[in-house]
C-alpha cells in the first residue's frame, strides 16, 4: 500500500509539473503574439531606401504570358 501511495504521489508531483509548464507556455506564446500584434511591418521605411523591384513595361501581358511569370519567378 505504501508502494502505491508513493507511486501515486510522485505522479501527481509529475502532473503538476506538466500543468505549470503547458500554463507558462500559452502565456508566454500569448505575451509574444501581443508583443508582435502591433509591430508595423509595412510602414514606408525612412531614410534612402531603394526600391528593389519594377513593374513589367510590356503593357498587359495575356494569361499564359503571367503564368509563366508566375512559374518562373517562384511566387
């Protein structure tokens, strides 16, 4: 019987353990997403930023003529 009530104590040393940390988990996922919720990525950036792409000037491509852009450019 002793055996048992051991047994049974370290287990619930165990699972309390496991609740504690699944519970500092979410939270500390929950204070990340919050942190980053209001971070803007898109803003204009400042100073001498360059812009790295260019529209096509071909004018209106046809649809296969976009898909292939689309294949080859891995978008």
């Amino acid at each position: 019987m002793l055996v048992f009530c051991r047994a049974m104590y370290n287990a619930l040393k165990v699972l309390i353990l496991f609740i504690a940390c699944t519970f500092l988990f979410y939270y500390g996922m929950m204070w990340v997403h919050e942190e980053y919720q209001n971070y803007h990525r898109y803003d204009k950036p400042k100073g001498a930023a360059v812009k790295v792409s260019k529209p096509l000037d071909t004018g209106n491509p046809e649809w296969l003529d976009r898909l292939m852009l689309f294949y080859k450019s891995g978008e």
